[in-house]
C-alpha cells in the first residue's frame, strides 16, 4: 500500500534522512524502530507531507504524493498521528473527533466505533481536549485518525508520555485495529512493544535503514537485542 | 565616516547649484529634514526592530512644543528647542520602555505608536489655544535669525543630518552597534551571547526619538507656521517608510538616498493630487514585497554578483 | 442618560461587527489587515454609486457588501498569499507594512475618483419607543443587523463543520492539516467574509449617520480599538468589547467632545496592550 523508494530529507538544506526505502503491505503491521534521533519522526513527517523531500519517492495505493501538501494526502486516507498530537486544545472530545471526518461531517456509525475501540473517550465527550490526561489525549488523537477510515494509519512513538499498563493496552487496541484490517506504519522506541503486534520491522538508525526483516526475526537478532534490549 | 564627509561635502554644493530659487531651497531643505527623520528611524527600526509608527507625531512634539516654549512661555529658542526634543525623547524612550518590560512583539508596539500617532493629531486638533487646530500655528520665534533663512537654514540642517549621520555611525561601529546587528539576526542568539537586548532597545528608542524631535522642533522655527499635517502620520511616516524601504533599512545612506530620491519624486507627483496617495501605497507594496532590506541594497548586490 | 447608552450599544454592536472581521483574519494568520476599514468604504462607495442609478437601497446594499468581498478575495490571491508564506516573525510585520500600503492605494483611489460620495441610507417612518427612549428605525435596523449577523458568525463557528475548521486551524494548524483541512483555504475564505463583514458595518452605519469616503482610516482604527481591548483572535471579545466602546464612546462624546473620546479609545487600546495584552477574552497573551 506505501511505498517509499530512496528517501532523503532532512531540515534547513541539510538531509537527516537518507536514502530510506520500505514498504507496507495492505492490512500489515510495520514498525519503525531506532533510538532518539534516529530519524523516525523526519522520515514520517516527509511521508505524510509536512516536510520537503530532496530525493526519493513516495507511492501511496499505487499513487505518486511525493510532494503533495499533507491535507491532501490526509484526505486519501493516510492518517499521521504525530508523537505531540496536535489536536485542537480548546475543543471538546466529540469536537475533535468530528473533525477527523472531515470535510464530511460527522458520521455517527464511526464515532460509535471508535468510542467502543476507546470507551474512556466516552465518559469525556464534553470535555476540552486540553484538559485531558497524557492517555486520554493520546488515545482521541489515535481516534480522531480512525474517524476517517483511513486506509493506513502512520503512528509516531505512540507510547509517548503513557505509563506502561497504558502503553500496553495501546498497543492491545492497536492489535484489535490491525485484526480488522487496518494497516499500520508505527514508529517506536519501545522495540518489544513494536514488535509485539508488526508483522515486520525496520531499524532505523543514523537516518539509514540498518535492518530490515520479519518481526521474529528482529526480536532475536543479536544486534537488535543489544541495542535495544540491553541484553548483552 | 568618510562616506558622511563625503556626502555633506556634495550635498553642500546643493545651494550654489540651486541659486536664489525660494521654492527649490525650500525643497531642498524639506528633503534634508526627511532625510534627518529617516535615519532617526532607521536607529529605531532599521536597527532594533521596533515599529515606531509615530515619526512625523514625535516631531511633532518637537515642533509644536517648542514653538509653545518660545512664543508663548518667552525661553530663548536654543532653550526651547532642547526642551521640546527632550521630551519627544523621553516619549520614545518610554515607548521602548513599555515595550521591554512588558515584552511586546513587534505588533503591539506598532499599534500603541500609531494609537499615539492618532491622539496626537487628535490632540492637535482639539487645544485649539496651544496648537491653532487645523488652522495651524505661527512660530513667531527665530523670524530674525538664520534659522529662517534659505541658505543659512540648508547649511543649518545639513549639519544636523551630518551629526545625525555620524551618530547611527558610531552606533554601529561600537559594542551598542555590534550588538544592534546581531539583534537583527537572532534575538535569542545575541541574548544568549550576552547582549542586553532590551537595555540597546531603550537606548535606540531614546536616540531615535531625540533625533526626530530636534528635527521637527527646527522645522517649526523653520518654516514660521505649522499645522497637523504638517507632522502627520500620511505626510510623514508614509514617506520615511518607503525612503527607508528604498534606500536601505539599516545602512548607513540609505535613508540620505531615499529622501533624495523621494523629495525630487513627490515633487514630480505634485500635479497628480490624490493619486499620489496611490502612488506611496504601490510603493510600499512593492519595496516591502520584493525587497527584504531595501531596494538599493538589493540591487547594488545583484550587480556586485554580476560583476563577480 | 438611557438614551446615551442606548445609542452607545447601537453604536457598540457595528463596533462589535467592525472588530469581528479585522480580529478573525489575526487569529487565522497573525495578520493585522489595517486596510479593513478601507473594505468598508468599498462597500460604502458600491452602494451609494448603485442607489445613484436608480436600483433599489437593498440590491444596492446587497451590491455594495459583496464588491466589498471581491476586492478582498483579490487582495488574497494577490498579496495575502506572499504574506502567509513568510515565517511568523517576519509575517506580522510584512502584513502590517503591506496592508497598510494596500489602505494608502484603496483610500487614494476611491478619494480621487468619488471625492464627494457618502453612502446615506434612510430608513423610513416615524421614530420608535424603546425603554422610554426614541430611537430612529434606522438604529433599530442597523442593531438587528448586527445582532443576527453576530448571532449567525456565533452559530456558524460552535455548530458547522467548515466554522470548526476555521477555529481548528487557529488552535492547531498543523493537526488541522492532518485531518485534511487547507489552511490556505480556510484564510482566503476567513479573510473574504471579514471583508463582507466590514462592507456590512458600512451599510450599517450609513442608516444612522452618512459615510464618506473618507471613512476608512477611521473605520480602521475603531475596529483595530475594538479587537484589541476584546483580544486578538477572539470573536466574542470583539463583540464585547464593541459595546463597552460603544457605550465609552457616546457617554464620553455627549459629556466630553469629539477629539477627547476618539483619545480615550486609543487610550483604551494602549493600556490594554500595556496592562493586558490578551484582551478581555484573547486565549493567547
């Protein structure tokens, strides 16, 4: 479903990201994992159009968006979930879910869906977004994505600011997400969590993919393991 | 400063070249006075970056108040003079004041100034006794000396451009200059190198202000009769912006350039009436769209480019 | 004094309308369009030249507010855009500088080809009792206006899909990309409806007093007062704000005179930025 051919980008003329290449299959899970600074968030900014592109390619559902603007690429089904969040601080919950529709309005059939994948949301539809806890707002923001029934859901370090007990019932939800069909792109430094629910994997490191291969296998290799799991 | 001498030497040669002509004299000397407001203002924004939309209301000051000091109040003129610049002094100090203590961004001090810019004109409008409202005001002081004259009064306000010239020079030249020039690259880059942002901010805004009121108190006893529009914010500020904006914010000649430039252009326009209006707006428009730091300076580097 | 401050909240509501345009187009872009009473001079002069030729005084008003919006949505596409591409820091001072430009070229023109033209528009029939006050139709007229007019803006923004948007992009532009708004859009339209905005304040006032050509500076600073005391970027700030100005002005131009009060409302601007710089109701400071 995306296909990112020899990527490279970066900021202020000077390239962070080179010469990425990946893939994600339809209904897959891919993970993305490196450590701070890897390049992760670059490389998904550049993606889903919030950052210029000096080299590469993007192809989406057999689609060229290499430079086109991120609210268009939003609107052909690739949802971004960036690692700040970005919803609307003075909105309600049900505010910021109804624009995730948009430019439709809100479908009730949706919102009911994503209030069953987020019960929480539920108890909170009145409430500012700003006023949320670290968990409530990273599960809307995720919600807010689903809205709009994307087609690929790009994840940045979803787990940020969320105690582990939240973490994993993230990453259950995400799992549910990916049992129906969704596809997943998730960028994350907590590898087991990643690796838990993608189906393969890619490190990132240094702005360049080091490793690439099925989700098991990552989980063994020894390099993997000691970089990431502190396992000696 | 050679550049100054250089250009007080030439520009003293004006009077010679334009002979006995009232008329051109005057013009001569309008454009000496603009000249003398672009670079206070070139201090204070060219500089700093502070939206001063109050240039032709902070002269006013100078004008109106000195010519109260002297004609109604009886001060010598230097007195008077001195008195009513210092206190468009401490008006713009105050201003740059607020505006560092308060840390307010570039669009709250233009919108205080231009508030200013307004009241004052208001003001002027409405205290009929101090200032003749609309119908304007006769400065009786200085009729029997050389400020009136034509000649005397070039050579008059050629010096003072020339202080003023040598002033932002060594503004820039010093520690306060070096400091001035990074603040316009990176203020947060200068206050981590240890630049007093805001203690320069001041001093620009209370240089700068002096400047613009010892002009316009000058004008005053210049011209013998001054009315609001003399001072006003369409007569005055429009012009310097778009001086600046051509001749180059922040060099040291730019703002001489401009009001030549635009003395000599305005007069053109004269017969045009309204549309010179539209003509300042389209100036402003344009310099300000496609030229960051002037026109001059713009196309001066080209060339330097070309040639290179 | 009824009658004073009556008239003030008549007064306060156009205010209110004036401010709601200018203070819009901030919050979407951080740009302070000091052309926007020059918008309403548009609308002023359109409608006065329509009725001049004989078509009837609500075409002609209808006229007037959308030429109002045509000049605005040429001044977007034109300028507007070059502004927003800039970083913020340099934005703010580019849209100051430019539409201040834009307001010298409008007011030169309209002041050089209408030098006499004045938009008047009566309204008809016998004087009103209002709280033992008499008010003119053309006052009542002019105030239910403005109150539908805000009454919709309000209802548009809580209740509509493209209003969320427009608040969505002011309270995070980047998330609003993400689900698929254009901010560049999304400020062409805020920008051509703050211009229908300001030509409706002129047809407005011109049903209590006339408005010249020469109107715009000082439309422009009234609404520039006005959204500042209420805040930056807040529509309910400027319409209260509107009124509390509204009201300061009549009160202080029946007991004080003319020049004092247009000094008290600069006043009241400066000391809110001095003391107050988010405004009555501004979210950000």
């Amino acid at each position: 479903m995306l296909e990112v051919n020899g990527l490279s980008t970066g900021y202020l003329g000077k390239d962070v990201v080179h010469d990425v290449s990946l893939g994600v299959g339809t209904g897959e899970a891919v993970a993305i994992i490196g450590s701070n600074g890897a390049g992760k968030t670059t490389l998904f900014r550049a993606v889903c159009g919030l950052l210029g592109i000096s080299a590469g390619s993007i192809r989406f559902d057999k689609a060229e968006i290499t430079s086109q603007a991120a609210h268009r690429i939003a609107r052909q089904g690739l949802a971004y979930v960036p690692a700040e969040r970005r919803l609307f601080p003075f909105m309600s919950v049900r505010e910021n879910l109804a624009l995730g529709c948009y430019p439709a309005a809100v479908d009730p059939a949706r919102l009911e869906f994503v209030l069953g994948v987020f019960p929480p949301l539920g108890q909170r539809l009145s409430q500012r977004a700003a006023t949320l806890s670290g968990g409530e707002q990273q599960m809307l923001a995720v919600g807010r994505a689903l809205m709009a029934r994307p087609r690929l859901l790009m994840l940045d370090e979803p787990t940020t600011g969320l105690s582990p007990k939240l973490a994993h019932a993230a990453y259950r939800a995400l799992d549910a997400l990916k049992q129906e069909g969704l596809t997943l792109l998730i960028a994350e430094q907590q590898v087991p969590l990643a690796l838990s629910v993608a189906d393969r994997g890619y490190v990132l490191e240094d702005g360049r993919v080091q490793l690439e291969g099925p989700a098991e296998d990552l989980a063994k290799s020894p390099a993997v393991r000691r970089a990431y799991l502190g396992v000696a | 400063m050679r550049a100054i001498l250089a250009t007080g030497a030439l520009l003293s040669l004006v009077p010679l070249w334009l002979g006995d002509s009232r008329f051109l004299m005057g013009l001569a000397i309008g454009g000496l006075v603009f000249a003398a407001y672009a670079v206070a203002f070139n201090v204070i924004f060219g500089e700093t970056k502070q939206l001063f939309l109050c240039v032709g209301a902070l002269a006013g000051v100078g004008g109106y108040l000195s010519a109260n000091f002297a004609d109604r109040a009886g001060w010598p003129l230097p007195a008077s003079v001195v008195a009513a610049a210092l206190i468009a002094t401490g008006l713009g100090g105050l201003f740059s004041w607020v505006a560092v203590r308060r840390s307010l961004d570039v669009i709250f001090t233009g919108i205080v100034t231009l508030a200013f810019s307004l009241s004052y004109a208001n003001l002027l409008l409405g205290q009929r006794t101090f200032t003749g409202g609309e119908n304007g005001l006769a400065v009786a002081s200085g009729s029997e000396t050389a400020i009136r004259g034509h000649a005397s009064a070039y050579y008059l306000f050629l010096a003072v451009l020339l202080t003023y010239l040598a002033v932002y020079r060594l503004l820039q030249r010093s520690h306060v200059g070096w400091a001035f020039r990074s603040l316009r690259d990176d203020e947060q880059a200068a206050e981590l190198a240890g630049v007093n942002v805001s203690r320069y901010r001041i001093q620009a805004g209370l240089i700068g202000s002096a400047m613009l009121g010892l002009a316009g108190a000058l004008l005053a006893h210049h011209e013998g009769f001054i009315t609001p529009s003399t001072y006003a914010f369409g007569h005055v500020d429009v012009r310097v912006l778009v001086m600046l904006a051509f001749g180059g914010i922040g060099t040291l000649l730019g703002p001489v350039l401009g009001a030549a430039v635009f003395t000599i252009t305005d007069e053109l326009l004269v017969g045009v009436g309204q549309l010179r209006e539209v003509a300042y707006g389209l100036l402003v428009i344009v310099l300000f769209l496609f030229f960051r730091r002037g026109a001059i300076p713009a196309l001066t580097s080209r060339l330097r480019r070309l040639r290179a | 004094m009824t009658a004073v401050v009556l008239d003030g909240i008549v007064l306060g509501l156009q205010f209110g309308l004036l401010g709601v345009g200018l203070t819009l187009v901030y919050g979407l872009g951080g740009v302070l369009n000091l052309a926007h009473g020059q918008l309403a001079v548009v609308a002023a002069i359109a409608a006065a030249l329509a009725l001049g030729a004989g078509v009837p005084a609500g075409v002609a008003a209808l006229g007037g507010v959308l030429m109002a919006g045509l000049v605005g949505l040429i001044l977007d596409a034109s300028l507007m855009r070059s502004v927003y591409r800039q970083p913020t820091e340099g934005r703010v001072l580019l849209g100051l500088l430019l539409t201040l430009g834009v307001s010298f070229v409008i007011a030169g023109f309209l002041v050089w080809q209408f030098p006499i033209e004045a938009l008047s528009l009566n309204i008809g029939g016998g004087a009103v009792e209002l709280l033992g006050v008499r008010m003119r139709r053309g006052s009542l007229l002019a105030s239910a206006i403005a109150l539908v007019a805000g009454g919709a803006l309000l209802a548009f923004f809580r209740l509509s899909t493209l209003g969320r948007a427009v608040r969505s992009v002011i309270q995070d532009e980047e998330g609003a990309k993400l689900v698929g708004i254009n901010p560049a859009s999304i400020r062409t339209f805020i920008f051509v409806l703050s211009a229908i905005l300001a030509g409706l304040v002129a047809i407005t006032r011109s049903m209590t007093s006339p408005v010249p050509v020469t109107a715009g500076i000082d439309l422009t600073i009234l609404a520039l007062v006005v959204t500042v005391v209420g805040g930056l970027g807040s529509v309910p700030g400027a319409f209260v704000a509107g009124i509390l100005l509204g009201i300061v002005n009549t009160v202080s131009s029946f007991y004080i005179g003319q020049y004092i009060t247009s000094i008290v409302l600069l006043a009241a601007a400066a000391l809110t930025i001095v003391l107050r710089p988010s405004g009555l109701l501004g979210q950000r400071p």
